[in-house]
C-alpha cells in the first residue's frame, strides 16, 4: 500500500515552550514555532526582541532555559553545536583572514566523508554556485563585504547542512549590495531547497525573502504569518505599527455597531462592527489606503484638512496630511500630485475606506 500523500508534512524544526533567561532578566516567554522542510522564516523585530536568542538557541550556541527543540524529529535542545546539522552566516563575516577563499570555503569538508578530490570538487561547485570562481585565490581583506558573505555562505552550505541559520547576513552592507545578495540567498535557497531560518531587524528584507514572518517583541511571539498576512491582517497593534508605515489615532466605538468616532468624526470601520459601544480602540491605515480628493470636490463624508508635509520617493510621493484633526500618511503616484493640487500648507480631502481601517481593542 501507498502512505499516504496528503499527510501533513511533519515540521523539519520545532522549537516548543522555549523560554530564556539571563540572570533575572527573561529574553523569551515560552516561544512555540514548527518551521516545514524547505521553508525559508524569518524573526523580525526591533533591537532586544530576543530573535538572536533564539537563534543562538536553535544552532545550539546557548540553549534555552525552559523548553524543548526538535530538528528532523530529533531533540537537539542540549546538544552540542558540533553534533548539529546547519551551516550558520553571521552579520560580520567571521571568515579566517589567514586562509584563501578556497581554504574558507573548504573548511569544514574534513574526515572519512570528504576525500581531498571530493572535497575540491565541492569547493568548485559551491564557488560557482556563489559566483566566486575566479575569486577563489584570493584572502579575505581582498574582497568586498558582498563578495565576504558569500564566501561565508558557501563556507555553511559545504556540508549539505539540513538548516542554514542566517544572523543579520546582510546588514553590515550597503543597501545595493544587500537588496542583491538577499535576492541571491532566496533563489539559492529555493534551488538547494534547504530549511532556513534568518534574523533580521529590516522589515522589507523579511518581506522579500521569507515564505513566512515570525514578529517578535519582547521576548515574545507576536504573529506568524506570510508577509501578505502580516502586512493586511496584522495580528496585534504592534505588528501593524511596526510592518509599513501607517497612520494610527485614538477612536471609540460607536453605536449602530461598525462606526468609531475619532477626534469628534464618525467614521464608518468594518473591523469595528464586533466591538462593544463606547470602547477604546487603536486604529490603523496604510498609506496606499488613504485616499485624498481635492479640496473643492471632496466626496461626502471626506475629511478635509491640509497638507503638512510631502516627500518625493521615486516610484511614490507620500503626503503628510492632518485632516479633520487626524495625522494622516497617504501614498500617492508622482503623477498623480499635480491633479490633486497637493502642496504643503495646501488643503485637501482624505477618505479613509470602512474595509481598510484596521481597529483593535486599545491597550489596558
Ligand atoms: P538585536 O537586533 O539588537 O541583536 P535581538 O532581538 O537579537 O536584538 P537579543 O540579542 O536576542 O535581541 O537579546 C534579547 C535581550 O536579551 C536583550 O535585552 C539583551 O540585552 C538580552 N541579552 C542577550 N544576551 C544576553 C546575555 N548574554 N546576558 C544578559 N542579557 C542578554
């Protein structure tokens, strides 16, 4: 008889009730997370969320305090970092400056299972697969930080390791390089097909490359999700705040249920609709959301106010506005500015569509 074929997956990574302390000081609360096999995740969160802790404990590098960790069904929790299958890029290159590229790379391909000639051959093939043949001569100091790091994940792919770890690989290089090599390392990864887990602190970079996300905030799990769930249907205040640039103001709910006033405007929010009367909710809209009209033929309902500031970005123009009291961000297509006569000090209109306010509960 066949398996069955449509059986779920079994996670390649399970990291279960972890928790992390320092003294007194708890850097994770009891952290659930399965990561599938060929699965590329990322922890995104501002600076002490804990992400690094959790990935030091995941390589094995500090284990957790509390917790169990599972990799290919195998409780790794307290092994040591040697006995582990993954390849691990750090945000400083950590390459030995005494040796070549070649010697960098062909470091860890040691023992019975690497053969010299199977060990070169290897070392060939990961240099292209990096794009760094011709560079294979060469010592550290004579390369850029683009061409270090990809010495440094060739160096932790030699192995086939079953999970590549990924610190902040990229955030020691300009943004070019960076936005390049973070292209490079997602369709290598698709290509090798290998489970891998990246820090970062840089939300696009996340967005860019992660099948999903895990938000962190202090020591704790805020959302999982595709970066599409995470940006349009962020799981708690902080997430929306911290994923895209949103405007955000103070409402209370209003009664017939799916309305919120808001600085004295009733204004019409779907979200809001299973929310009681008369409490306190944060509410937030993405600036492409926002939509401004001009002044003189602001459709009904419109809030009208001016505008405080407006920034050129190349492909989007945002405009800073402070309409019927609140603080507004809209995105708007370059072409699109002189049409709308905005200028800062100018007035306009803004409408701000039921479906796309984004309410919660406000804290306390
Ligand atoms: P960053 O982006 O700044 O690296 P992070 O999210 O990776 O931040 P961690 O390095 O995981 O954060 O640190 C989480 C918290 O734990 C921080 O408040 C940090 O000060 C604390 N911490 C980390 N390592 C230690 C340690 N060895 N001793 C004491 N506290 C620590």
């Amino acid at each position: 008889a066949r398996p069955a074929s449509n059986a779920a997956a079994a996670p390649y990574l399970e990291v279960i009730e972890v928790g992390k302390q320092f003294g007194t000081f708890v850097a994770l609360h009891r952290v659930n997370l399965s990561v599938q096999p060929g699965e590329f995740v990322t922890f995104l969160g501002p600076s002490g969320c804990g992400k690094t802790t959790l990935l030091r404990g995941i390589a094995g590098l500090d284990p957790p305090t509390s917790g169990r960790i599972r990799q290919a069904g195998r409780d790794i929790t307290f092994l040591p970092p040697a006995e582990r299958d993954f390849g691990i890029v750090f945000q400083s290159y950590a390459l030995f400056p005494n040796l070549s590229v070649t010697q960098n790379v062909a470091y860890g391909l040691r023992g019975p299972a690497w053969p010299k000639a199977r060990a070169r051959q290897r070392v060939a093939e990961l240099l292209d697969i990096v794009g760094l043949s011709d560079q294979a001569a060469k010592y550290p100091a004579q390369l850029s930080g683009g061409q270090q790091q990809r010495v440094a994940l060739a160096r932790a792919l030699a192995n086939e390791p079953g999970l590549l770890l990924l610190d902040e690989p990229l955030s020691a290089l300009d943004a070019i390089v960076r936005q390049h090599l973070r292209q490079e390392i997602r369709s290598l990864q698709q290509r090798l097909g290998v489970t891998t887990v990246m820090v970062t602190h840089d939300q696009e970079e996340a967005m860019g490359v992660s099948d999903r996300i895990v938000v962190m905030a202090r020591g704790r799990i805020e959302q999982i999700g595709t970066p599409a769930e995470v940006y349009d249907a962020p799981a708690s205040p902080f997430v929306a705040a911290f994923i895209g640039h949103s405007s955000r103001f103070e409402a209370v709910v209003d009664s017939p249920p799916g309305f919120v006033v808001a600085r004295g405007h009733r204004l019409a929010a779907t979200a809001a609709r299973s929310l009681l009367y008369g409490a306190r909710v944060t509410v937030f809209i993405r600036p492409e959301h926002v939509l401004l009209h001009r002044a003189d033929a602001a459709p009904p309902g419109a809030l009208t106010g001016r505008v405080t500031a407006l920034e050129y970005l190349g492909a989007v123009c945002r405009v800073s506005v402070e309409a019927g009291g609140l603080p507004l961000l809209a995105a708007v297509a370059p072409q699109e500015i002189g049409a709308l006569g905005a200028m800062p000090g100018g007035e306009i209109a803004a409408v701000l569509p039921a479906d796309r306010l984004l309410v919660f509960p406000a804290d306390e």
